[in-house]
C-alpha cells in the first residue's frame, strides 16, 4: 500500500486516554516505536512542539527519550511562524505534537502546511483536540494531515470537566500505519463478536488501567448520539459566542487585560486573560483572586499550563459554561473581586472567608508546620 494511501487512512478508537498527558505519553511512545520498526529511531530524536502547546506535549516527548525542540509566538499572529517551523525539521524529526486551537483561542490556520512539511521529512504529526469546543463539525484530524488525534471527553463532548480536576477521559485515534503500536490490549471484531487482542508485537504495551473513566465515557457517548452532527455543529457556535461575549465584559473590568493584545482575531473556544496590571496596583494575584471566587460561591478560576507565557494568568473557557446567566454571573463576581482588590486589598489577599477551609498560614515545605506523612516529615527534617 503507497505511504499516501496508508495515511488517508483513519482507525479510531482503540484506546481510552485518561486525559491529555496520558494521550500525549502514547503519542511519544507510538513515535518511538513507529521509527525503531523503521530501523530510523536513531537519526529521529527530535520532536517539535510549541510554546502554547500543553507542556504535557514536551514532558511526554522529553520521557520518552526525545530532544524536544519548541517554537515561540509570533506576536503579529498569535502563534508561532511558518519558518520557525521549517527551520526546525530535518531528518532528525521524529514528530510534531500540537495543540489548535491553543489555550489562547488562537487557531493557526497554516496546520496543513505544517502537517505536510513534517510528512515530508519523514515525521509523524500528533493532535491534541483539548480545545475542540469552537470547531467541532468544522475540521477533522484526518484532513488537516494529523497521523493521530485525542479529544477530551470530559470538557468537549458533555461530560463535565469539574473545575480544574477531573473526572477525564479522551478518545485517541490514529491512522492504520499506527495501529499496530498502539497500547494493549485492543478490542477487535471477530464475525459478530468483539474480542480483546494481546498478540500486538509491536505494541507500546499497557499505559494504564483497561477501562479509563467509563461514567465519563458514557456521557459522552450519550451525548454525541443525542446531539447528532446539527447539535454539535450549533455548541460550537455557541461555544465561540460565549467566549467572544465573555471577553466583552472581562476586558471593560479594571485590572484585566487580554493576552496578545496585538493579535485581533476573534478567540475561538478561549481566551486566556492577565491579572497583571491590578497585581502591580495593588498586591492582589491571581492566586488571591482565586481564593476569593470560592467565597461567592462558584468555581476558582482556572489560571493556565506552564510555561506562564501571560503573568498573572486566567483562563475562563466559556465555551464550557451554562449559559448567559452563568457567563454574566461569572463576570459579575470577577469584576466584584477586582473592585475590592482596589479598595481593600486586604480583604482578597486573605480570602477564603466562607469557606470550610481557609488559607493555610505558613508553608507546606516547613517541615516543623507541615508534613503528610512520616516518612515525608523525617525527609524534610533531615534536610533542615
């Protein structure tokens, strides 16, 4: 079978991911197992990533044994350059591992060139659909050149994604040429029953417990049958909707400002915003904010994945949210906090006040205030 045709190809889904770094670490580990069936692991020992990609994407590379080379935003554009891109492939890549949209909202409307360059270099491409809210029904992995995909089920298929933990889930799929790596076992179809598969010699092996998250995984299976291509297609005009109308109330609050302010295109399913201003005014961060959202009774905001590329970040994703009332509430309560932040600083900074736990006084890594457990305390103390 031409390469072309094995990469047109699309096999999905044989492996629940438990979210984004647990299908970024197979994505790693089918790259290094795709190139060593080739005889090529040796020379491909560079993978491509991004700065506003999900460090899960570097982490997972960089534990798999792989240089990890990252590319930086282009300001004017809201991410990183074509040429950035091609000065970094060689026969050296192994793969580039992405997210787009990113966690900004911005989209790089230049993916399939990208996909296409690596391909051409002899690199896989891997795609963290994390941020599929916006663009559900518009774009497929397959189209945009990408060899394996992972969306989250928790955030964008109606599972909730419960504040910043979990409960996560994600579906991971990948081309045919993939198929034979992927993690064991792998439920096959034998005449009209289903069978699990452990002769898979060129599997990565197992990556973590059988079933995953199977609540979240049938939500979002009940879900998308109940929503249908038409449903899907309007929460994700919804989803761009609320953010563009979120960011319309955020950015009129003093204290807040928009990342890459330069960049005007409408975010899509986010938009990460900068507590920086009103921390340099007056002594109130992030963090303080989002002890003082749980006071009024709604879920801290989320801040961002490091690397911190905006200070004192937050990331709102709106597209996750109710409805209108929720998104007014939510901005109500932001503007609220930042008001007293300005008046009576004091009063954030010490926050939570209605909560059943408040702040912690002193530090977690004071072995005479603090330590979980025996061992951990003897370890601290010997180190003081």
């Amino acid at each position: 079978m031409p390469d072309s045709a094995k990469r047109s190809l699309y096999f999905i889904d044989t492996y629940w991911a438990g979210g984004g770094a647990d299908a970024a670490y197979p994505s790693a580990t089918v790259t290094r197992a795709y190139h060593a069936a080739r005889g090529e692991l040796e020379q491909r020992n560079e993978i491509i990533t991004t700065i506003q990609t999900h460090p899960s994407s570097a982490v997972t590379a960089a534990a798999a044994s792989f240089k990890v080379i990252t590319l930086m935003i282009d300001e004017k554009t809201g991410y990183p350059s074509l040429a950035s891109l091609k000065a970094a492939v060689s026969h050296r890549t192994a793969a580039l591992m992405v997210n787009n949209p990113d966690d900004m909202g911005v989209y790089n409307p230049e993916i399939k060139e990208w996909t296409r360059i690596v391909r051409e270099a002899g690199g896989l491409s891997f795609y963290d659909s994390a941020n599929f809210n916006g663009v559900m029904t518009r774009l497929r992995a397959r189209e945009l050149g990408f060899d394996a995909c992972m969306f989250m089920l928790h955030k964008t298929f109606g599972a909730p994604k419960s504040g910043v933990g979990g409960p996560a889930a994600g579906a991971y799929g990948c081309s045919a040429e993939l198929v034979p790596f992927l993690p064991k076992p792998v439920v096959v179809r034998d005449s009209e029953r289903y069978r699990l598969d452990y002769d898979r010699p060129l599997s990565i092996g197992k990556i973590r417990e059988f079933w995953g998250n199977v609540p979240v995984i049938i939500k979002a299976y009940a879900w998308a049958r109940a929503m249908g291509a038409a449903g899907m297609a309007e929460a994700a005009d919804i989803s761009v909707l609320a953010n563009n109308y979120m960011e319309k109330g955020l950015l009129a609050i003093r204290g807040v400002t928009r990342s890459h302010p330069n960049h005007t295109t409408p975010r899509l399913e986010m938009t990460r915003y900068s507590l920086q201003q009103m921390k340099e005014e007056t002594g109130v961060d992030a963090h303080d904010m989002q002890n003082r959202m749980s006071d009024f009774g709604i879920d801290p905001m989320w801040s961002s994945h490091h690397p911190w590329l905006i200070p004192e970040p937050f990331t709102p994703e709106a597209g996750e949210m109710y409805g209108k009332e929720a998104l007014d509430t939510w901005i109500a309560v932001l503007a609220k906090i930042c008001e007293e932040a300005y008046s009576n600083p004091e009063l954030v900074k010490t926050a939570p006040h209605n909560a059943a736990i408040h702040r912690l006084k002193g530090h977690l890594d004071d072995p005479s205030q603090w330590a979980m457990t025996w061992r951990a305390w003897k370890r601290k103390r010997h180190a003081r």
